[in-house]
C-alpha cells in the first residue's frame, strides 16, 4: 500500500476535479465541502507519505509496470515528499480561504473554479513527483494552463494580465521542450536518473549546454526570475483574491524546484560547462533577482503589486542558497522556500482580507485596517518579522543557513546581496506600517461586520505557521539534511 | 564562415526549425493585435514539435513494428517512435494553450471593444 502512496496523492485532487462538474450539476454548493475535504484527506496522505519516506526511504513509482527507462517513472524522495506537505496544506488553505471571497457574479461556473484549482494541485503535485523530463513539461503546462484560466476568472484587467501571462508562459514552456528535446537528441533517454548514468560521456557536447540553457531560460520564466519577471506582479495582482494566496505560494515556488531538480539530481552541480560553473551563474542571477525585486516593491504603492515584487526577490534569495553547492547553502535554500511560501501565501491572505473587509487596494488606504482590525494589523507585523528576518521567524533562520552556506563556499556577494534585500525588504515594510499607523488616513469608514471564521483561521494558521518554522527550524533543517540532498553534495 | 553555412544547409531541417521558431517569435514580439499574437505563439510551439520529429527521422526507416520477430531487431531500419509519440501530447497541450488564449481574447474583446494592444493600454489608464 505505502509504496502507491504517490499516486493516490496526484489522483485524489484529479479525480476530485474531473468528477466535480457531473457530481456538482445539481447542487452547486457541494463544490466547496468536496475540495475543502479532498485536499484535507491529501494533506493527511500527503505527511504519511512523508513518514513513510523518511522511514524506508525514497519511493520509485513505475507506472503500469514499464520499467525504466521505457516507462514514466515518479520519485517521492525526501525533497518532493517535504515540498509535498507544504503543497497539500497552502493548497487546503487557500481553498478554505476561497470559500469566503469567492467571485460573486460566477453563478453556476463557480463550480469550475473549485475544479481548476484541484486541477493546479494536482498538476503541481506532478511536477513535484516527476522523475522524467517530458512528464515534467506535460505537468508543467496543465498547472499554467490552470493558472491562467483561474487568474481571468477576475474579468477587468485580470484578462489582460493572464493573456500576457499565457504568451509568455507558453514560450517559456517552448523552450523548456525544446531543451528536453536536445537533451534527448544527445543521450537517446528522457528518464532523469537513467540520464544521469549516460552525461558524464557527453559534458563536451555543445547540444547539452544549449539543452541546459534552453531549459533554464523556460522555466525562468515559469518562475519569474529577473529579468523574466514581467509577467507576474500584474497577474496576482489582478487575479482573483482568493487565487492570489495560492498562485504566489506554489505556482512560481514548484518551477524553482523542477529547475533544481534538473541542476542537482540530472546534472551532477560541481560541474563546469566551457569554463562557467553552473551554480555560479545561478547563485549571481539570483543575486540580481533579489536586489531588484526588493527595489522594485519598494516604488509600489499597490499593495498586491507589493507583495508580488516581494516574492520575486525571494526567489532570488532561494536561488542564492542553492547556488552555493554545499549542503548548509541547500539546506538553507530548501528552508526558505518554505518559509517564503507560507509567508506569500500569508501576505496575500492579508491583502484579500484587507480588500474584501475594508476595500483596501493601495498602501494609502491602509490606515483603516490599523484602525478597525488591531489582530489583522498584528498577524501582518508577524509576516513583516518573517519577511525581512528577525530571530522568532522561519524566514530568520532559513537566511541564517543561506549566508552560513555562502560564507562556507566564500562567496562574499551573495552574502552582501542577501543582506541588502533584507534591508530593502525592511524598507518596504516600513513604509507599508508608516501608513497603517498614521492617523490622518482614516477618513473613510467602511462599516463591515465581523470577519469571517474562513478568514481568521487562513491568516491565523499561516501566521502560526511563520513562528512554529522558525521555532522548529533546527529539526526541519535536520531532516533536510538527512533526507532532501542530491545524490553527492 | 563558408564551413558554417555549409554544414548548416547539410542539416535543412535544422535551419527550417530555426526559421519557424524566429518568425512565431518576431511576430510575438511585433504585433499589437493578441490574435496575431497568437498566430506567432502557435508557430513557435510549432516549430519545435517540427524539431521533434525531425530528428527521429532516418533515411529508408519504416513504422517500428517489428518485421521479423525471429532475427535480431536492426534499429536502423525503424523511425524512432518516441518523438512522435511525445509530439502528439505537445500537440494536445497546445491546443489547450491555444483555447484559453483565445477565450481570454474573446472576452477582452467583449470587455474594452478591441483587439489592439496599445487600444487597450490607452483604456487601462
């Protein structure tokens, strides 16, 4: 039984979803009690699978009984299976949270909705578990697929956004196929760990550096890293506010992990491809990433836009930790894009509370949320702690490991870099509680009941969620060590 | 630099996936009109299902279903399936792709009265 564990995982959201339009056609209303549960039952699979892991080792699921490297071949390592548990439970969340915020005008579509977003986390639990090149891109593009229908759902601008969205996306995912497509050309396989054993003969071919490099190009874009980034702020800011929480939690985090699944588990890191170490580039692209993500939120007066650009700098900081070939920096790396999920998942959460409860857009009207909801004001300074990294926070210690790992491998800019976009990060955030404490902006009013319970629990749980990783950051750190490194780091 | 253009014209399928893949890509990056934008995003996918399948070709090869199933199998003698294979599912996402881009376009459409980028830009603001 433990071993089919990854595929009733993907096969619990995705059954869920195709037979949610047939289950729902009368009563609408099941819809949010069917994903609310299912993704319930999937967290629940989803840490089984993960003590499973941790207690036997990794899974390797063959399907249908093709072995490789004929067949498609999963792998719930340590890696996919932590990433795993923090996918289902932002994934439950956020549909708890959706409950509430829902778009009002969907009528009888809204069941739809409920089916694209189990149809996101099961694509993205796909991407997570798969250990061949082509299935990557096949998962890859029904989670943007669902992304981009999901962030139109909004209407208005949101339609402009997502169709940049799309073009953009699409020819990231181009380039990606049209890597695995050389990689294939070169070494004849497209399973990863049987590609590993045939590399090592081929590190002169020019075909792989173009394959390598066509890849990274796509999924940077999938993973917005500067300076490929211009697609993002614009579509969760105007994406549905129940959508933004889990987009900018998962969707951008899971292409960062493909890409570092390729680098480390396919090729082996350490190497040199016509004299550019592959991680040194990686580690200065994401020193760039952060620098200007963090500036970028710093002139942005949206608070969505805000948060956006934050998470675009946090990218960089993940990359910076992974760039730096040792197990401190990957350790640290892994950390903090769990840490940084929960927090954009949490940063949204407040936006969309803040716009539904108080109509808050921009920045300026901020003030009403300090004067009317002190506990939304406090769980915001608690994400703010985690955001720029001060000691009770995840977001604290998963830095901490990140500059250990760079001071370890001597790389002395990406520790300055890591260091300025906490402080452009500090910056950004004291300007946001400049204005929820300045008493002049509260002219207007806006009478609203009580928050709903959907909300309080969303931002509570990942409000908790910061501290708990921070506090427990020593045994999280621990496991990564022990269970989520590549083979040879 | 005669070598080079030698040696890519020995390759046509090559400089054919390359001419596709740049003219989607000008025409992405040139028009203001989504659904040109669209044309051009749906040649470069092209292309590349093009480069898929051209390199599976070999010369004088047939189907891979096995002619003989007593004598050793002459791997040389079959096109190799994979690509293809491969190349109908890039195909599907595709036209996935290509549908709710054209859904989004329709209701852009109905929402600003246009299909012009600079159009919509202009009421944006």
């Amino acid at each position: 039984m433990s071993h089919q564990l990854p595929a009733i995982l993907f096969l619990l959201p995705l059954f869920a979803a195709i037979s949610m339009p047939v289950v729902c056609l009368k009563h609408r209303h099941w819809s949010y009690p069917i994903s609310v549960a299912t993704l319930a039952v999937m967290v629940l699979v989803s840490i089984l699978n993960l003590q499973n892991v941790i207690h036997h080792g990794e899974v390797r699921y063959v399907f249908s009984g093709w072995t490789v490297p004929l067949g498609i071949e999963w792998v719930a390592d340590g890696l996919a299976s932590v990433i795993l548990v923090l996918l289902s439970a932002l994934g439950l969340l956020g549909v708890v949270f959706t409950g509430s915020t829902s778009p009002k005008d969907l009528g009888g579509r809204i069941v739809h909705y409920y089916t694209l977003i189990l149809l996101l986390v099961s694509a993205l639990t796909g991407i997570v578990f798969a250990g061949d090149l082509f299935n990557l891109f096949v998962f890859l593009e029904v989670a943007a697929i669902s992304s981009y229908a999901l962030i139109g759902v909004a209407g208005g601008r949101a339609l402009f956004a997502a169709f940049r969205y799309l073009v953009l996306g699409t020819l990231g995912a181009s380039l990606y196929l049209l890597g695995v497509s050389y990689l294939y050309a070169v070494t004849g396989t497209l399973n990863m760990s049987d590609m590993v054993d045939k590399l090592p003969f081929l590190l002169s071919s020019k075909a792989l550096v173009g394959g390598l490099i066509f890849m990274f190009i796509g999924l940077a874009i999938k993973m917005a890293l500067v300076p490929f980034h211009s697609w993002l702020p614009e579509a969760y800011t105007y994406a549905p506010e129940s959508i933004s929480p889990i987009l900018a939690s998962l969707v951008t985090k899971v292409a960062l992990l493909a890409w570092f699944r390729i680098i480390y588990w396919v090729f082996n890191a350490s190497i040199v491809i016509n004299d550019i170490p592959i991680l040194l580039l990686v580690a200065a692209l994401g020193t760039l990433a952060t620098v200007i993500g963090a500036s970028l939120a710093l002139a942005q007066r949206d608070l969505k836009m805000m948060f956006a650009y934050g998470g675009i700098s946090h990218i960089g900081i993940i990359l910076i930790g992974i760039g730096q070939g040792n197990q401190t920096g990957f350790a640290g790396g892994v950390f903090y894009l769990l840490n940084d999920a929960v927090m954009q998942a949490g940063l949204f959460f407040f936006a969309g509370v803040a716009f539904c409860q108080y109509g808050v857009r921009t920045i300026d009207d901020l003030g009403r949320v300090g004067k009317q909801a002190p506990w939304l004001t406090g769980s915001l300074i608690v994400m703010a702690l985690g955001m720029v990294g001060l000691p009770p926070t995840g977001g604290f210690f998963g830095k901490w490991y990140i500059i250990l790992g760079a001071l370890e491998a001597g790389n002395y800019v990406s520790v300055a870099a890591v260091l300025l976009s906490t402080l452009l990060t500090l910056a950004y955030f004291v300007k946001l509680f400049e204005c929820i404490f300045r008493q002049s902006s509260t002219q207007l009013d806006v009478q609203s009941g009580g928050i709903p319970f959907p909300f309080k629990l969303t931002l509570g749980v990942t409000t908790a969620a910061i501290i708990i990783l921070g506090l427990f950051s020593g045994p999280i750190v621990q496991l990564l060590l022990d269970h989520a490194l590549p083979p040879g780091l | 630099m005669v070598d080079a253009f030698l040696a890519v014209l020995q390759r046509p399928n090559f400089l054919a996936f390359v001419i596709i893949f740049l003219w989607g890509f000008y025409i992405m990056v040139t028009r203001y009109n989504l659904v040109k934008k669209l044309i051009g995003m749906y040649l470069v996918q092209t292309s590349v299902i093009f480069f898929l399948v051209s390199i599976s070709a070999k010369k004088g090869a047939t189907v891979p279903v096995l002619l003989s199933t007593t004598e050793p199998v002459q791997a040389a003698s079959y096109a190799n399936p994979l690509p293809h294979v491969l190349t109908l599912t890039a195909i599907v996402v595709g036209v996935a792709t290509l549908g709710v881009g054209l859904a989004l376009c329709a209701a852009i459409y109905r929402e600003y009265g246009s299909l012009d980028e600079e159009e919509i830009l202009k009421k944006l603001e």
